[in-house]
C-alpha cells in the first residue's frame, strides 16, 4: 500500500479505486449544491504554499450580506511528496506552518464553519470549473553549482498539468496562470497545450479559444502571510479581451482592489516578464550587498547601520537591501534563470541576461562567507560542535526550499564539524535526507563552541546572552548572519568571553572596547 507521510509523521494511504469512484459523486454533489446557492466553482490547482492559502482566501471572499462567492475545489497529486495535504485541509488544518495567526484561523473557517473549501485528488474537479488558479510548482534546474548560466527550465510536469486542465475544462472557464513562469509561458506553451486538446475533443478554438489570464503572486510567508495574498497590488493580463475581463472580474472579488489596486499590461508576456524582473532587481540587490558587506568588515563599518542612514532619504533607496547567510526560497533563487532561459528557448534571442545570472552565481554561494568568517576564529573545523540555529530560507516560515542553510551545512560538514542543526517551525529538513530537526535548544547548544543565527525567527531574535552561553558550557564563537543581534547584546557576549563574528558587521572589535569600559 503506498503512503504519503505529513510532516508531523501522520501517514495517509493513497485511495482505492472504490474511493475514487466515491468521490467524483461527492464532486459533483457539493458542486451542485453550491450552484444551487448562486456559488460559482474554483479550483487551485496545487495545495502548496501558495495555493493552499490562495484557495482560502478565494473561499473566504464574501459580499456585503456575507455571502460566499465561490466554492473551491482544491487539487493536489496523489503522491508521496503531495497527497498527504488533503485530508489534513479536509480536517480544516493548515498544510503549511508560519508565524502568521491568520493562518490557523482562514483554514478551519472556511473549510468547517463557511464549507466553502474542499481538497481533492480526483481531476474530475476540473470538469466542474468555472475558474482555475494554477499555482503548480514549476523549477529551474541548475545543474553546475555557482554558474547559473547553464540553468533551465524542466517545463514537462507544467506541460502535463496544462493538458490535465485542457481534457477537463468547459470552454467558458477562465484559467488563471498564478505560477512563476518564464517569459512567453502562456502564449508559446499553456495556450497551445489547452487548444490542442479542446480539437481533441471538437471544440472549435475559432469560436472557443481558450481563456487564459496571468497574474502573479507575491506570496511572503511570515508575519504576514493571509495579507500577502489579499491586500496586495497585483499585476495581470489576458490572452484576450475576454480573458482580462474574467480575470479581472475574479480578482476584483477576491482581493482588496479598492486599497490595493490593479494592474493591466498589455499582454501575458508582459505580466510574466513583470513577476521575473521583479525578482531579478531583489536578487541583484542582494548580491550586491555581499561585496559591500565584505568592504565593511575590512574596515571596521557596520554596514546595516550605514543602510539605515541611506534609508532616511525616503523614495530613492527604500529597496536597498541587507546582506545575509544567502538567498533562498522558490523565487530570487531561480527567477532570472527562467527569464535567462526563456530568452533563446521561447524566443530565440541572442541576448541574454548576464547581470542578472551574475547575481544568482553570487547569491548561490554567499553562505561561503559565512564559513570563511568562522575561519578567521577557527582555521581547522575538525571536530568543531557547529550549533546552526535557524533551517527555513526566512525566518518566521518552515520552508526550506533553496535554504542557504543548507550549503553552510554541506560546507561545514566537508570540514569534519560535528554539527547540530535548530529550528523552531521545521521538523524534517526533506533537502538534507529527510533529517529531523531537533527542537529542544537546550540539546543543540550543550557543549557547542560555534553558535550560528543563520535565520531571524523570532524566537532567537529573543535569545539573551546569559541563556545561550551556560547552555554550551563555555563561551563559544558567535556568527550574526544577517544582523539578528544588537550591538547591546554583542557587548554582552564579548563581555561574557565570547568571540562575535557577523557578516557587514566590522564594527564589532570597537565594541569590544566599549565591552571592557
């Protein structure tokens, strides 16, 4: 019997053929007594960390009387790495942990007491739709590390989901590209895709062309995960004018337009350039902080505190960001990859995107200089107890995805450290073999000689000095990745005996001045 594992160790067995049969009459019974209502019927397609909370948000819409507007029908795989989502939001939990309290409130909300959400493994759901949001997880592939010139986009699980979608849907449904995708994606690759199969099935595409509309997310998990969704400005476009209308006309219900307005370009490669441009601009801030971080080391700058004073002039630096441990998630990490790929694969350019691929090769191997600050202290690593407090790409989320964690772990252990790894949200670490998190901090920090705040959740945010150094016994090295410590709590620490490294932080040999006074 196959199984897919939830992350907290629950396992649920993949449906029989009876249960699937089960459940197309349970579609078509909820669909219908949701038209019954006046309700129109989404589906997202894909429960992960955007869709998942997209299909609540979408299921949470009401009118002024607090009546629903959709009913939503959630699709997901029936895979190991998937199908386990499903009952767990059918059960009105979360698939997802974050710091955000709205996010333990919207999925029982609306799967429980609105039942206005349901997830299903079967694709006849989508032969129910009115609407359907794609937020199916689509890579770049990076095969060299740190030369991100040869990267590309595997478009074959995107292909098979587009014709999922194509087989299934009436001609009347609008379906909403809200994936990252390269420039081009839904009118060299969705488009084809769904008219070939609409002629598969005799539909004339002169009279019925497929409705498609993109607009791309700008999910941040954290804080403020609910609200990143909804009280967003978004970009958009349609195929055509009929599919900018419904796109239009679903977004314009779902999110809060009226403080957070939208915005029309002229066509879907636009959009799609829009959403990669964006985070191409992040990333290249990004990597450029890494060189000015390693001048303010040299120095003796600090160099969030030069940025801040840069910040006060408001409307010409506001973006300017901070250096780090490195650059995760699903977005900055591959982004200008799909741009730089879609360049001579969809339109057979010439040109390319040489800064913005130079970034990401930066970006990639930025939590190197972590470990070349940890040298400085310690040259010889070996048998070094490494204490790394933070797994997640950001803090305050459980995603791990792209965690430049991960490359200071695979660095740290190529020097024979022996290290031990925290993290408050995340319990198995899928890119590290599946390992398990420890959770209690005490164990991880007992006799340890290197503490690291790679990441800023907030609970090590709230770590005092005279906590952290009794737990390992004597005072160890501490590394401040991305400013997670205070300049009172580093005279704290060096006060206590401790060495403190921090990436742009070369003020630190003053404090340790002001630390004797």
């Amino acid at each position: 019997m196959s199984i897919s594992i939830a992350p907290d160790g629950r396992e649920f067995a993949f449906p029989t053929p009876e249960q699937n049969r089960e459940e197309i009459k349970k579609l078509q019974k909820i669909t219908e007594e949701q038209r019954k209502l006046g309700r129109k019927i989404v589906v997202v397609q894909g429960m992960g960390f955007v869709g998942s909370v997209m299909a609540t948000v979408v299921a949470d819409a009401e009118d002024k009387n607090g009546n629903p507007y959709y009913f939503v029908h959630g699709h997901d795989l029936v895979s190991r790495r998937s199908f386990w989502k499903i009952p767990v939001i059918n059960n009105g939990e979360s698939p997802i942990q974050a710091e955000d309290p709205e996010i333990s409130k919207i999925f029982p909300r609306v799967v429980k007491e609105k039942k206005t959400l349901r997830a299903t493994w079967n694709e006849f759901a989508y032969k129910l739709a009115d609407v359907i949001v794609v937020d199916i997880q689509l890579d770049a592939i990076k095969p060299d590390f740190g030369r991100a010139s040869t990267g590309y986009c595997n478009l074959s699980a995107f292909r098979e989901g587009m014709r999922t979608i194509g087989r299934s849907i009436s001609p009347e449904c609008l379906v909403l590209i809200e994936t990252t995708v390269p420039p081009g994606t839904c009118e060299k690759v969705v488009k084809p895709i769904i008219e070939k199969e609409f002629k598969k099935r005799g539909i004339d595409t002169t009279k019925n062309p497929p409705l498609i509309a993109h607009s791309y997310e700008r999910v941040m998990p954290g804080r403020n995960y609910v609200s990143s969704i909804r009280n967003f400005c978004r970009t958009f476009s349609g195929i055509d004018k009929k599919s900018e209308e419904l796109a239009r006309e679903f977004l314009s219900i779902v999110l809060d337009i009226q403080n957070h307005p939208l915005y029309c370009l002229e066509n879907t490669n636009a959009s799609e350039l829009a959403k990669v441009l964006e985070n191409s601009y992040r990333a290249t801030n990004i990597a450029l902080m890494l060189e000015w971080a390693k001048m303010a080391e040299k120095i003796g700058v600090n160099l969030f505190e030069v940025i801040k004073s840069i910040k006060v002039r408001k409307g010409t630096h506001d973006n300017m960001l901070k250096p780090s441990l490195g650059v995760g998630g699903y977005c900055l990490t591959k982004d200008p990859v799909l741009a730089n790929w879609s360049a001579e694969a969809l339109f057979d350019l010439d040109e390319k995107l040489p800064m913005a691929i130079h970034s990401v090769n930066i970006n990639d191997t930025m939590a190197l200089h972590t470990v070349e600050l940890i040298e400085e202290v310690f040259p010889n690593l070996t048998d070094k107890r490494v204490a790394i407090l933070g797994v997640s790409y950001l803090g305050d989320v459980a995603d791990t995805r792209h965690s430049p964690s991960k490359l200071l772990w695979e660095e740290l252990m190529e020097k024979d450290a022996v290290i031990s790894v925290h993290d408050p949200l995340v319990k198995i670490w899928p890119e590290v073999g599946n390992m398990r998190v420890k959770k209690d901090i005490k164990t991880v920090l007992s006799d340890t000689e290197i503490v690291i705040f790679a990441v800023g959740h907030k609970s090590y945010l709230d770590l005092e000095p005279e906590e952290v150094v009794p737990l390992c016994g004597k005072p160890p090295l501490i590394i401040d990745c991305s400013n997670f410590i205070s300049d009172k709590k580093i005279i704290k620490y060096l006060k206590l005996g401790c060495e403190v490294k921090g990436v742009g932080k070369g003020h630190i040999e003053r404090l340790k001045v002001k630390g004797k006074r």
